[in-house]
C-alpha cells in the first residue's frame, strides 16, 4: 500500500513541478516574445511618408508660405488657385509684396496630378512652356500645404488665408 502512495505522490509532485516551470518559465517567456514580435510588426507597417495627407480638392483658394523659425521676411507670397476642368488645371494668382519693391501680381496656369505633381506654368502645357515651375506636392490639407522644388532640396511651406 505505501508503495502506490509514493508513486501517485510523485505524480502529483512532478505535475505540480511542470506547472510552475510552465506558469513561471519557458512558455512566460515564449508570449514575451511572440508579443514583441508581434509588436514590432504592426510598428513596422505603418509609414509616415505614406500616411501625408493629400487632398486635391483643398487647393482651391488663397494661400501663404509660411517661413522656417527664426526667419525674417520683409515681406510675404501668396497663391491665389482658381480650378478650372481636371484635363487644364486652372489658373493661379501669385501676389508677392516686398518692402522694398512693393505688390507685385503675376498670373500663371497650373496642372495638379492624383500623383501629387504641382506645374505651374506661363503659356500652354504640354507644350513648351516659356517659363515653368515643378513642385512634389508632399501635403495638402484643409489648413496646411507643403512643396518639395523637384529636383532640389527647396521646402515650401503654407497655411491657407482664404
């Protein structure tokens, strides 16, 4: 009799063992990890390059560039988007004041494409434009606007006035 009661007591000791090392242990450890694996995946598919708001539909109005901290402008620009049909583009008024010259207004077309292409351009697109300006547009929203001069490092900044 006692020997059935040492055997099952050793059963009982080796499942209690094996509980412990599992709770406290290993597979502790195992979740730990998987969690951390799992984390940093659903960290690495997010992208804020890709998440820039781009709303095409926002560019229609007044706009001001709006200057790095601690830059002093005598003066400021603004761009004035007036839509026309989506195959032209539209028109765009381009009011710069200085202190020293004062106003000055200029008036160019411009084409803004779904891949975020801004030309803003004197005379007729897709020809040979007498004067022409690129930008990558890298966000457009209902406030705030900011281009990338293609193939420059030139940032332009803007808020929406009107």
């Amino acid at each position: 009799m006692k020997m059935k009661t040492l055997k099952i007591w050793r059963k009982s000791r080796l499942s209690e063992s094996r509980a412990n090392s599992f709770a406290n242990g290993r597979t502790g450890a195992i979740y730990a990890i998987a969690f951390v694996i799992l984390a940093a995946f659903s960290f690495a598919s997010c992208s804020s390059d890709d998440d820039e708001e781009f709303l095409m539909d926002q560019l229609a109005g007044t706009w001001q560039q709006v200057y790095d901290e601690g830059v002093v402008s005598e003066g400021y620009v603004q761009y004035t988007f007036t839509p026309g049909t989506p195959a032209t583009g539209g028109q765009c008024t381009i009011h710069v004041y200085d202190v020293f010259t004062g106003d000055t207004t200029f008036v160019r077309d411009y084409v803004l494409t779904e891949d975020r292409h801004l030309a803003i351009y004197n005379g007729q697109y897709g020809t040979t434009p007498s004067e022409i300006y690129e930008y990558d547009v890298q966000r457009l929203s209902a406030k705030t606007m900011t281009w990338h001069l293609t193939n420059s490092d030139v940032v332009l900044n803007f808020k929406k006035v009107k």
